[in-house]
C-alpha cells in the first residue's frame, strides 16, 4: 500500500476517534446538566416547603391578618359614626358632629353658590376615600349662629376642626390657585399638606383613578369669590 494512502486512513481514523469521544462527552455534559437541574427542582421544592412550615413566616402572616382586620374594625367604627360619605347637616346637629370626631372637614355652602357646587363635587369624591375624617356640609343660610361664631364672611367656606376645634379653613378658592378648574388632586394634596386627612396608600398615582374627569363649571357671579 502506497505509504501516503496508509498515512491518510490512519489521520482519518484518528480524526473519526477524536469526533466519536467528544460526542460521547457532549452526552455525559448534557446528562449531567440534566440531573443538576432534576436536583435543584427537588430541592426547591424542599425548601419551600420547609419555609412553609417556617414558625417565624406563620407569625409574620399572622400579625398581618390581625393587622388587616383591626383595620377592617376600625373602618366599620367610623363609617358607624358617618365617615366615608360627604352629608349635610343641620345647625342643631353642629356641634354633636364636629365635638365627636379627632378631625372634621365643614362646608359652610350656599345653595344657588357654583363654586360651593364645585367644592361639592371634590369633597364628595374625596369622602369615602379618606375615612379617618369626617366630611360634612351646612347651608350657611339656615346656621346664621355658628356663621357669626366663626366669622364666615365668604363661601365657599371649609373649616377644619380637630377634636373640636376649628384650626383652618379653606375660603373660596384663593389657595386653590384662584380658578374654577381646579382637580380633586389638588384639593387633596392641600388637605393633606393641613394634615387634615392622610394619605391613602392603596390608591395609583393616577388622578383618572377619582372615576371621572374635573370639568369647569362656570359661574355667573364674581369669579373671584362668592360672598354671602
């Protein structure tokens, strides 16, 4: 046999062996891979379930429960007391009202008022949002007393109180950038900056998320104010 022809079959020959082991090592690597993986899933699954089981994650569950339904209780308190809804009252139901409650936010509106027809619309949105305060109304027409008492010149007229006591108050819409069109989002950021209500931490930052879009109401009186 030509010596170049026995040179080539044995170079090919050991080229043939060379592809034949590293298949084979190929195989073992992806079975080995393959059995890794069976034995992380398994123990995943062993550590999850001992976290299951875990004393401390049981607890912190819980508190959390607990936490959620004293929550729970406390809303229903309030809302027994006449949170979470935007309601008018009378003069002679003032007092009971505004004494009963850490904080109450007051509409002092008159009836044939828009902008009190505009701060309507915001309060009642906000109400059932910021339970932890109450929200009333009373037509300052049919409470002439507590008008004088709290020298209430201008309408609309939102005071706050806290345990009682009138500490501030919104009148017209000078700190609401003096306009009409004002958004319940920012008549809540300046509540909240009063501290008369808190921040609902389960709400989007999405000021669409009040369920309808502030529109402009126009007035026919002074645009800068309503007296009465």
């Amino acid at each position: 046999m030509d010596p170049d022809s026995v040179k080539s079959t044995l170079s090919n020959l050991a080229f043939g062996n060379v592809m034949a082991a590293a298949a084979r090592d190929y195989q073992k690597e992806v079975l080995a891979q393959e059995k890794a993986l069976a034995s992380s899933s398994v123990n995943e699954d062993i550590d999850l379930d001992e976290l299951m089981d875990d004393p401390e994650l049981e607890k912190l569950h819980a508190d959390r429960i607990a936490a959620l339904k004293k929550e729970a209780e406390k809303r229903e308190a309030l809302k027994r007391q006449g949170h979470g809804e935007y309601r008018e009252i009378s003069e002679g139901d003032f007092l009971g009202e505004v004494t009963g409650c850490e904080k109450v936010i007051c509409h002092f509106y008159h009836r044939e008022f828009y902008r009190c027809k505009i701060m309507d619309k915001h309060l009642k949105s906000l109400a059932p949002r910021h339970v932890d305060t109450k929200f009333l109304k009373l037509d300052a027409e049919n409470a002439p007393f507590f008008v004088t008492k709290l020298g209430i010149k201008t309408l609309p007229c939102v005071i706050f109180f806290r345990n009682g006591i009138a500490s501030d108050r919104l009148v017209g819409f000078q700190d609401l950038g003096g306009k009409d069109d004002f958004s319940t989002r920012t008549l809540e950021g300046l509540l909240l900056k009063k501290g008369i209500i808190k921040e609902n931490k389960e709400e989007e930052d999405d000021e669409d998320s009040y369920g309808e879009r502030n529109k402009t109401v126009r007035s026919s009186i002074n645009p800068d104010s309503d007296s009465d």
